[in-house]
C-alpha cells in the first residue's frame, strides 16, 4: 500500500508520479494520460510538442531534420467583392440611346431594371428602385456570388541596378526602383453565368456607357465631371479567408473597369449539341490601375465603402440597429446581412437587422423540428 493510502504524501518527485500512474492505472486501465502518451511519442520520435509545434518552430531550429509537424496551410479563397459603379442612367440621359431603351423600363422585378440600379445607386434610391436590388449594398452580389475565377494579381518585385564589371569581373547590386505596384495592369474574370443570361448585359451596358461618355453622347453626374470623376469605375477587393471566415490576406487594385463583354459568344452555332455551352461562363477583362497588397487601410476602405451605402453601419449606430451572426446562424440568414471587417480581429462579420433576425426565426419555429433554433443565440460568439 502506498503511503498515499495511509495518510502520508509523497515528497519525492518520482514517487508522485509513480503515484499517479498507479492511480490511472486503477480508473482507466491506461498507464499515461492521453495528452501525456502523445507528448512523449512524438517527443522521443524528433518531432517535438505536436501542441506547440508552430509556437517551436518560430523560437528555434529543427536540427534532427525528423520532419516538420505543423500542418500546412488550409486558407481558402475567400470570396471578391466588386464594388458599384456610380453611372449615370436617369431618363434624360440615356433616352437617346436605343441600346439602353430596356433599362426604361417601369417593371421592379425585371432584370433590366435590376442592372440599372446595380449600375446607378445614387438614381435608383430616388427614382427607378428595383425589387431585386438592395440600395443599401455597396458591392454586386450577381457578380460577387458567380465569380468563378478573377487572375493577372501580379507578384510585387524590386527593380535592381547592377554595376559594370570590374578587372576581376567583380559586380555588386542594389536595389533601384519603386516597391509600390503604380502601373496599369489586366485582370481576368470569368464568372458563373446564370438563366437569362444577365451578368452579359450587364458588361454590356456597363462598356457601352464607358465609351458613350468618351464619345459624348451621355454625360455623368454634373458632380463627376467637377471633380473629374470616372464614375464607371469599380474596385475588386479579394479577401482570403482561413476555415473560420477570418481575413487571411486582402488586396485591391486603385480603380478597376471592365473593357470587354461575351457578347459574342452568344450568336456562336453549332448543330452538333441542341444546348448552347457557349455562354456557361461569361469572360470580362478589366484594366485596373496599380496594386495594393497587405495594406491595413484596404479593411478601413472595405468598411468605409460599407458605411457609405448604408449609415446605419457606422460605429455607434450599427449595434443599435443590426446583430453580428454566429457561426450557427450564418447558413440561416444566407444572402442576407451586411459585410465588416473586424478591424481588430479580421473576422469578417455579418450584420442583419434585428427585425429580419426575429422575423426569420418566428417563420421557423412555426415547423416541427426546428425548435432547437431559438436556443441558439445569433450573436457573433
């Protein structure tokens, strides 16, 4: 018998431990605890702590070369978000144009009316709404969700100057450039095309406006032309993001526009398929204007770009009016819900104003089964 068991604890060390495992052994017929019987494995095997292996490998080297047990990195990619251009589409503006004639249209629900206030949020707000477009969002959902590839992010690199050779043939370099991306660059997008084939017309009207400006025929906004604003530019905020919806990495380009359509692609024939595959995806290139990587105002822009759309997201005012979602509620309100960075975190965040959260949870709870909904609670946790 121990001497545990008759009232007098062990001082020594070993003899504590020894203690314990007869204890374990007793309880769980195992003679280390879990976390101890890996923590010792992968210790005697020159792998290390396997719980602290990325905080090792920071502090020091892996001088046994046993392998490196930190995971390799699961960042997905994330989602793009195009903001709105700020066209001019009102009626007297474009009533001369026959092209732009559908967007005229009083209809709500009409496609051609929801790319006209895609493309106008400041005259849809007053004068043509449209049903299928929300006037608060700053960014297009029907390009963001349908996004399937956007490529051309070109890798920053330093110019060099490299002198003349010496007697020896001796050389020395340094850098001699800029680190900043200024220039003019193409980015390739190809996106998920849908029925009705709106996200063509949409690169369509958006094109053609950008050239009837140029050539005169239509004017922007008289305060655009003041302060000599490209009011069909856009900007394509790419956001990685890890397995918790945390912001990875974020870029953007200064300014971006579209400069091509597929509307081509739709007169292609061919007898040898009854279906047209022609236009499955819908290609655009745009011309955007310098880089930016890695840059903390890219967050406060997302976010400012956010609030200027919608007010009621400003600090102060958006916890009055609009709940974070939690990870449980996310797959409920799909769709819905207005984006934040978390500037402190980078969690992206999903506000929904508090009486769609209530109104959706009621229409819920009204089926069997889904009782366990209202225990959940929709703040972000």
């Amino acid at each position: 018998m121990s001497d545990s068991k008759l009232g007098i604890m062990p001082t020594d060390p070993l003899a504590i431990k020894q203690e314990q495992d007869s204890d374990l052994v007793a309880t769980t017929g195992r003679i280390l605890g879990a976390e101890d019987a890996l923590r010792a494995i992968a210790q005697s095997t020159g792998y290390g702590s396997l719980k602290s292996a990325m905080t090792a490998m920071f502090l020091g080297h892996n001088h046994r070369g046993a392998g490196n047990p930190v995971p390799v990195n699961t960042e997905q990619y994330g989602m793009t978000f195009f903001t709105r251009p700020r066209l001019n589409l009102s009626y007297d503006n474009i009533k001369h144009i026959r092209k732009f004639t559908p967007l005229l249209t009083d209809d709500q629900d009409s496609i051609p009316r929801a790319l006209r206030a895609y493309l106008d949020p400041d005259g849809s707000k007053l004068y043509y709404p449209s049903r299928l477009v929300d006037p608060l969002k700053a960014f297009i959902p029907l390009l963001d969700n349908n996004v399937i590839t956007i490529t051309g992010w070109p890798d920053p690199y330093v110019d060099t100057y490299t002198s003349k050779e010496g007697l020896g043939k001796e050389q020395w370099s340094m850098v001699d450039g800029y680190a900043e991306i200024h220039g003019v660059l193409s980015l390739q997008a190809s996106f998920r095309n849908i029925p009705k084939d709106p996200i063509t017309y949409l690169f369509h009207i958006w094109t053609r406006y950008a050239a009837y400006v140029h050539e005169g025929r239509i004017d922007p906004r008289p305060d655009s032309i003041l302060e000599n604003e490209v009011d069909y530019n856009t900007r394509p905020y790419r956001l990685t993001l890890d397995p918790t919806q945390y912001v990875e990495h974020i870029a953007a380009p200064i300014a971006a526009f579209p400069k091509s359509d597929s509307t081509g692609a739709i007169f292609n024939y061919s007898d040898d398929k009854p279906i047209s595959r022609e236009v499955d995806q819908v290609s655009c290139e745009f011309q955007a204007m310098g880089m930016i990587y890695h840059d903390p105002i890219l967050i406060q822009e997302f976010n400012d770009v956010v609030c200027m759309f919608n007010p009621n997201m400003f600090d102060g005012v958006r916890e009055k009016v609009y709940t974070p979602l939690s990870a449980a509620y996310k797959p409920i309100f799909v769709n819905m819900g207005y984006p934040r960075i978390n500037p402190y975190t980078s969690e992206l965040e999903w506000w929904v104003a508090n009486d769609t959260i209530k109104e959706v949870i009621r229409n819920i709870q009204q089926y069997p089964g889904m009782d366990t909904v209202s225990s959940i609670s929709p703040v972000r946790r």
